[in-house]
C-alpha cells in the first residue's frame, strides 16, 4: 500500500515518456492512471473481469500486465495494439475499439459466469461520460438493472469525449456533481446502487470504496471524477489537442511539429473539407458527427455552415 502512490508516479511518467515519441493517446490514459492502479490492486485480473470501454485509456492497464517492455511497439506493425485485445493478453477480457459496448459485455460475462454457478468472479466496466451517452450503453444499463448480477460500472467523467461531452445527461452529471440535480438518482432509479460522486485520483478513497463495493451485491455504479491528461500541464489545459497529440517535448508537453515541409492533408481533412464544398452547393446535405468534431474533421463544416435546420424543414425539403 505504501508504494502505490510511486507506483502511480512512475506509471503516468512512463506513459508520458513513450507517447511522447511513438505517439498515440495520452489524456485519457493520464486520467485514469490512480484508477488503473487501485483496480489492479483490490481485484484479482484476469480472474476479475475488466473491460474498459473504447479501450484508449487502458495504456496503464497494459502496462501493469505484462506488457511494460514491449509498450514502445504501441500501434506499430507487429507491436501491441493501441486498445485492449483478447489474443494479445488473458487481462484484456474483450477487444473495444469501439465505444460503448462494455455495460452489454460485461453483462454478458456476469450471466454467464452466473449460470456456471462461479460465485467469486467480479465483473468490472470503466466507461467514459461521452460512451454511457450512446444507445448502445443505454441497453446494457437498462438489461442490467433488472439482473441479479454482481457487476460494477464505473463511470469516469471527466467531461468530455474528444471533444466536449454534450446532451442532457451530460448536463444532469454536471448537476449531480454540483448537488444540483432536481430528481432523483437516475442510476438509482434503473436500479442500480450507485456511489460518489469521489475523487478519481485520490488513490486511497478510491482503492476504500472498491473494496467496499466488492462485497455489495447486486448492480453498482461507482461514479468517479478525473481530469483528462492529468499531471501534464499542457494536456491538462488543452484536452482536446492532448487526446492524441503526436510527438511532443515529454517535459514541457510543447507540441513537437513534424517538418518545415508541407505536409500531405489527412483523411479526415480531405473528408471534412470535401463535406464543406459539396454542402455549400446542396443545403439538403447535413453533416452529423461520430462524436468527434475534430477526430472526423466535421468541425469545418460546422464552422462553415454552423445552422442546423429543423427536422420539419428537411421532412419538407425532401418532400
Ligand atoms: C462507435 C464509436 N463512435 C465513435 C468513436 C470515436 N471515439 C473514440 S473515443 C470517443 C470518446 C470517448 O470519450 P469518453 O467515453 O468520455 O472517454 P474518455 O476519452 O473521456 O476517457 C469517441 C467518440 C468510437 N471509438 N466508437
């Protein structure tokens, strides 16, 4: 116990260290780094289940199983993939990539492990504020919350996705944190036993309340509060550039360009700008974004053309 919090030092710089020159996430790994240590040490991987949805914050999670020396072939050809994979390691229980499929998966294995009459096995989703937003999370909630199973949701908000979260439950979690929110606990509410909202980097309430929640049977909802990029002042201050910054400076986070030379425009901007250009000539055309503004380049189009027009105006357009 009295080494984690180095061990929590020594996580965050070593991811710092290698995304800085073999690029790929860093805020939402840096976020999640104390929450990643407390997991691995009050459950027992990969007998306990832990899926992390999307799977681009689980860098320390690949890094305290196993994977720390082989971390800098990250995303490379014939290196580690950048997301949880089951052929890679026995601790990555599901291969995400794409959001919000962990409440359904690891529901899934709770039944399952149910019906096989193992009575021990924990079954843990980390899920961000912008994934528990889609249907598909939507569905898992709903399903598990008529279930007996012994499984924990662990909600880390940290306000945004990509780009900034939005929608109404994005504004209920704000009210939640401000003890604001009118009604009751919507978590409660579907049945769930829910929990915070707590600090997210202080590792000793966080590894208390695990421990806690271990033994609540039942469907369980820790929320826990983090700050994107956590512990480097640039990726704290711009979480968006930082959620996959290419090389950077690991001391001073400075932004590292790639050459004086021109560089080739990438798909997304050859995508996005395409969009800008035929929706100038055709005003039937809407752009509707993968969550991601800037990841997919659809920024330039609501930049560019930022109106949204009613859903009767386009029923009647069409027709
Ligand atoms: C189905 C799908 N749509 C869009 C994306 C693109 N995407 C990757 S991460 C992300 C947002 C993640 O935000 P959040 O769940 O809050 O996690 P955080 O990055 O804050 O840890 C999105 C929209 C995706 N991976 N899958």
């Amino acid at each position: 116990m009295d080494q984690l919090p180095q061990l929590v030092q020594e996580l965050r710089v070593f991811i710092i260290d290698i995304v800085a020159t073999k690029e790929g996430h860093l805020g939402a790994s840096l976020g999640v780094v104390e929450l990643t240590v407390a997991l691995h040490y009050v459950f027992n991987a990969p007998e306990d289940k832990l899926i992390w949805d999307v799977g681009h914050q689980a860098y320390g999670h690949k890094i305290l199983t196993g994977r720390k020396e082989i971390f800098e072939t990250n995303r490379q050809l014939n290196g580690i993939s950048g997301f949880p994979k089951m052929a890679e390691s026995e601790y990555d229980a599901f291969g995400t990539g794409h959001s919000s499929t962990s409440i359904s998966a690891i529901l899934g294995m709770a039944l399952a492990s149910k019906l096989k009459g193992e009575k021990d096995r924990q079954h843990i989703a980390i899920i961000g504020d912008a994934s528990i937003a889609s249907g598909m999370a939507f569905e898992g909630l709903n399903h598990a919350g008529v279930t007996d199973t012994n499984i924990l949701i662990i909600l880390n908000d940290n306000a945004i996705g990509i780009d900034p979260s939005v929608g109404a439950l994005k504004k209920y979690l704000t009210n939640v944190k401000k003890g604001t929110a009118k009604d009751e606990n919507i978590f409660e509410c579907l049945n769930f036993n829910y929990s915070g909202p707590v600090d997210g980097h202080d590792l000793h309430m966080l590894i208390n309340e695990l421990e806690r929640l271990k033994s609540v049977s039942g469907p369980k909802l820790l929320h826990v509060i983090t700050t994107k990029g956590r512990g480097l002042k640039k990726a704290e201050e711009n979480q968006v550039t930082y959620h996959a910054p290419g090389k950077f400076d690991k001391r001073t986070g400075e932004l590292i360009k790639k050459s004086d030379q021109p560089q080739p425009l990438k798909f997304q901007d050859v995508f996005g700008y395409t969009l800008v250009e035929l929706a100038q000539k055709n005003e039937k055309i809407v752009g509707i974004t993968p969550a991601m503004p800037t990841g997919s380049s659809l920024k330039y189009m609501m930049e560019t053309i930022p109106n949204v027009p009613s859903m009767w105006e386009l029923l009647s357009n069409m027709l």
